[in-house]
C-alpha cells in the first residue's frame, strides 16, 4: 500500500501570504485613488454644468428683455436707472463685492404672464423690469442661515400699471418698488441662486471733436466703474465720465449694447462659505477663484 507524501497537501507559506496582501493592498490603494479622482472630476463637472445652467436661466431672460429695451427721447423722464448695490449681507461676513439694482422699460413677451392676446391682456406693450441680487432663503425668506444663498430676483409690472404709475416718472424706483403690492425679493420673482456678483458693463456711442466714439461704462465699485447709471428722455447721466469724452459729450450718446456679467458659485462651495470661519482677503478671493464660474453676455439694444 502507498502512503500518500505530506508535501501534495503543504499550504502557502508565510512569505507567500505576505506578498498576496501587498500586492492586493497596492490594487485596492489604486482602484480607490482612480476611483477619489473619478468621483472629484465628476463633481467639479456636475458642479460646472448646475452652474452654467444656473448662468444661462438668469443671462437668457435679461438679454431677452435687454432686446426689446425702450425709452424716447425729448422728455425729462427717465427710462432705465442701474445703481451698485452690493448685498450687505453673506455667509459668515462674505457678502458679494459687487451687485447692481437694475430697472428699464421693455416690451417683455412674458407680460400678463404670458397670455398676450386673451381676456387677460389688458393692452399695451411697454412692461417695466427689475433685478436685484439678494442674500436670503429663495423660498422662505427665513432669517436663519441654513438654506440662505446669494438670489437674484426678476420682477416684472405689467403694461397696464407701468403706465398708469412708472411712465412717465422722473424717476421710477420708486414707484417700481410700490408697484404690484409686493417687493421685488419675493419668492415668485426668483430667478435663480448661487449668483455671488452681477453686473452690467453699457456700451454707449457719441460723437466727440474727433469724431465718432464708443465708449464702455460699468456700473459696479471700482475706479473704472460708476455707482449710477440712468438713462432720461435728456441722455445718459452717470456719476463718472469715462476718459476720452466730456460730460456733455457722454450725455448726447446713445446705447448700443449692455454686456451682462455674473459670478455663479457652486453649491459645494457655499456649503463650505457657511461652515468656515478662515475666508477673508487673499484666501476668500482665492476660494472664490476655485468654486464659482464667470459667465458674460454681450446684447445688442434698439435704437434708443
């Protein structure tokens, strides 16, 4: 009878199990490293594209309404009026630098919410728009700061009130913000959320001793930027003149083109904005440079 060798039945040896673990750890270290990467590049790109969609709901409306701009000339009324107008609040201390009030008259197709033509369009064209940027709850307006972001809100009045209580005003913010019984920064007005800065740079052309000029005017904070920017039935008034023209010069010209711009941040990182205490200066600018995305729009106006 032959007796089976102990050596057919001999098990792994220690060195043997040491080098399975080592070579299984360095696949797992590298299927969960691929996998972190994978995980981040997916997030920034969700992030981005929630952003871009953010930016294009917001930029497509006010260039709608930027394209059927109107106001008249020879008169003293006043037709569009932007003011900078930074919020002055934000997550722990980080309000945005820079936001504009911004009201005009246009012919907005959404007027009468959109039922032109029916029993419900009670006549005329010429609506009155206004946009501001905000630091509040978008639905509930409360005043903890769990669910507060940066909000711009879209307020339209109808053709029928603005011309029975803007038209015609010397100045119409004023009767704007009375209008329709509610403030602009209502929950039916929100636009959109995540907006850290909103501004908008005008392109005006006048005639100069030179010749024939155009020239930029942003509104916002800054030494290039005005503070206020109105246009009457007299011209465009500012509280600075761009270099390269008079006063009087700047006044005569006429709108050609408004550039919207705006900064929309993740929601990551006003998640990380509410949560951290260190954000200021270089380090805040720095955040800001890594969690937000710049959008701008250039809109062609009619003839004003």
């Amino acid at each position: 009878m032959k007796i089976p060798s102990n050596h057919s039945r001999r098990g792994f040896t220690l060195i043997e199990l040491l080098v399975a673990m080592a070579i299984t750890t360095i696949i797992v270290t590298v299927l969960v490293s691929v996998t972190a990467m994978a995980l981040e590049t997916w997030n920034r790109s969700r992030a981005e594209i929630r952003a871009a969609r953010q930016a294009k709901s917001m930029i497509d409306t006010m260039a709608r309404d930027f394209e059927s701009f109107v106001s008249r000339r020879g008169n003293t009324f006043e037709w569009l009026y932007a003011k900078s107008n930074p919020s002055s609040d934000g997550p722990r201390g980080t309000a945005s630098p820079n936001a504009i009030d911004l009201i005009f008259f246009s012919a907005a197709t959404d007027r009468y919410e959109g039922k032109i033509g029916t029993d419900d369009d009670l006549g005329g064209d010429v609506s009155t728009v206004g946009y501001k940027l905000t630091y509040k709850d978008p639905i509930a307006g409360a005043a903890g700061d769990e669910y507060k972001t940066f909000v711009l809100y879209r307020k339209l009045v109808n053709p029928k009130e603005t011309f029975e209580k803007i038209l015609g005003q010397a100045t119409i913010k004023a009767p704007f913000d009375a209008a329709g019984g509610t403030a602009i920064d209502k929950e039916e007005n929100f636009v959109c959320e995540n907006v850290y800065q909103f501004t908008v740079t005008f392109h005006a052309s006048t005639t100069t001793a030179a010749g024939l000029k155009s020239v930029t005017v942003p509104v916002g904070k800054g030494a290039k930027s005005v503070e206020e920017f109105r246009v009457t039935g007299n011209g465009i008034q500012t509280t600075f003149v761009p270099d390269g023209v008079t006063n009087e010069e700047l006044k005569a010209g006429r709108l050609s083109a408004a550039e919207i711009s705006i900064t929309v941040l993740s929601d990551f990182g006003i998640q990380q904005m509410r949560r951290r205490s260190d954000l200021t200066g270089t380090k805040l600018n720095d955040f800001i440079a890594q969690h937000s995305y710049h959008y701008s729009k250039v809109v062609q106006l009619p003839g004003s």
